[in-house]
C-alpha cells in the first residue's frame, strides 16, 4: 500500500500540472483572445450605454 501513495502522488501530480497548463496555453489562442475581447467591447457598449 506505501508504494500505491508515490504513484498516486506522482500521476495525480503530473496529471493536475498538466490541466493547469492547458488552462493558461487556451488564452494564448488568437480565435479566444478575438471572443474575449468581442465580450469585452460588448460589455462596455452595454455598461455605457450605446446599445
């Protein structure tokens, strides 16, 4: 049972590190960034007021 906790350790490990990045490569996609900053220029025109 006390080699099962360094392997869980060890794969959970890599596997939470490997989520974490994907996390922050998705924002450095140009058809995400072009749909955050759409949102963002629809949430001012709707915070200012023009629509």
């Amino acid at each position: 049972m006390f080699i099962w906790d360094f392997v869980a350790d060890t794969v959970l490990g890599d596997f939470f590190m490997q989520m974490g990045n994907m996390g922050v490569e998705l924002f450095d996609m140009p058809g995400v960034q072009s749909i955050v900053l759409f949102f963002s220029y629809l949430a001012w025109a709707l915070g200012v007021g023009l629509l």
